[in-house]
C-alpha cells in the first residue's frame, strides 16, 4: 500500500515498529508540518494573539498539538484553545469567543467544511482574523463553503509538482482533457509509476518483495523527479511551503 495524501507520522512509525514491511507513503508526514508551520507562525505573528481550534479528529487535533507545541518551544503561547464538533452548521459561539479574547490569528486543526464555516459565520458578524490551517484545505470545497470569506486563508502544501519540468506532459494532458490537476490529483498519479518500478525491479507482484524493492533499490522517476524512500517507506525530500487562497485559486506564499 501507498498513500499519497496520508499524513499522520504514526503511520509509517508504528508499521516500521511492527515490521510491517508494506505500508509506505509518496507525500510529507505530519510532523514535518508540525516543525515547519510552528516555526513559521512563530516568526510571522509573534506578538500578535493566536487561538488554536481543532475538530477533535486525529489529523486536525494531532496537528493543532504539534503545531501548538513547536509555537509554544519558540516562545509564543495561544490566548485560547477551543475544539468543535465536526457536521455542525452554526460555528457562531465559537465565533463570539474568537472576537472576546480579540484573536488576530487563529489556526484551525481540521477539514474544509467546518473552517469554511467559521470563516463564513466570521464575516458574517464582521470578526476578521487570519486563518492558518492544515494542508487538507488544498481542495476547491474550502472555497465553495467560504467564498470571499476564505480570501488570505493559508494553508502549508508539498511542493506543487504541477510547474516542474518533470510534469509537464502528464499536465498538458490532463488540461487538454478539460482537468485541472491541483491537490493531491500528481501525488495520487505518481504512486502508480513508482509502484510499477517496483514490480519491475522484482519481476512479480509480491507486496513485501516490491516494498523491499522501493526501499533498497535507489530512487525511482515520478512527476516530482527521482524520488527514494527511506527504511521506514516514508518519500525522502517532501516539505512543506505555505500557500495562500485568493479569488477561488491557492498559490504558493510570496
């Protein structure tokens, strides 16, 4: 098994623990994510007051903590620390508690549909903040729920491979076709190749011979370019950029 969008570290960890030897990852784990967004905010908006909001789940509560230890480490502490319950469609007490404390920043540890949400019920009351949030709202649903209310909106993303050389023709194709291919649409694609080089590399369709294959074998050629996995079947070189939402499009951070 490959995943090309699965984040949480423990994943590849506790199949490493467990010698479970087929279980790997073509995409960043969550606690590079982690490192890299709380250092970020703690650079960006020391001084400023920051609240945490998370839906309780394991990708949105598990980053919300790591971010909010790493913010911490660096010498910036929250003035609030709420968490929802993900489905509802009124957000607006969390909203009054947002504009109480006067939050500046908040970081939602979460899925699209409930941040579109409280961005939306946010402007609907007239509370503006920043919000930074998990690299899930990479998809066009954040923005069919926030509207205009999600314009500024960042977000951390691995690098799009969508500009690299490495993707052109497998773009052009997709566009010819009608398809934009953002998100996850070139992770998902490149698990495919890098499972083929496997089955070739050991002449048979054996999980844990192809998995070996992958990991022991040198890098194989994807969209992103060569690509290796290290002993825990984790993608080596995948980080983090931060991406901003502006008029129904994200882009890569200035």
């Amino acid at each position: 098994m490959m995943t090309p969008a699965s984040v949480n570290s423990t994943l590849t960890d506790t199949a490493f623990a467990k010698n479970w030897s087929t279980i790997m990852r073509l995409y960043a784990r969550d606690d590079n994510q982690g490192k890299m967004v709380g250092a970020w905010m703690a650079d960006r908006y020391r001084g400023k007051t920051i609240a945490f909001v998370h839906d309780k789940s394991t990708y949105g509560k598990g980053l919300a903590d790591q971010i909010k230890a790493n913010l911490n480490a660096a010498g910036v502490h929250e003035i609030l620390y709420e968490r929802i319950n993900p489905g509802e469609k009124d957000y607006s007490a969390l909203v009054g508690k947002l504009k109480a404390a006067g939050t500046e920043v908040l970081y939602y540890g979460g899925y699209p549909t409930e941040g579109g949400l409280i961005l939306r019920q946010a402007a609907d009351q007239g509370v503006k903040f920043q919000m930074v949030t998990t690299s899930g709202f990479v998809t066009p649903e954040f923005w069919a729920i926030a509207g205009t209310a999600g314009e500024g909106t960042l977000f951390p993303f691995v690098r799009d491979p969508v500009g690299l050389e490495t993707a052109k023709h497998l773009v052009d194709e997709f566009r010819a076709a009608g398809f934009a291919p953002g998100g996850f649409t070139l992770f998902s694609y490149a698990t495919v190749p890098a499972l083929a080089k496997g089955v070739r590399r050991t002449g048979k369709t054996d999980g844990a011979a192809v998995a070996h294959a992958l990991r022991a074998g040198g890098p194989v050629a994807t969209v992103f370019g060569p690509v290796a996995f290290d002993a825990k079947g984790d993608a080596e070189g995948m980080t983090y950029e931060m991406n901003v939402w502006r008029d129904g499009h994200y882009e890569k951070l200035p």
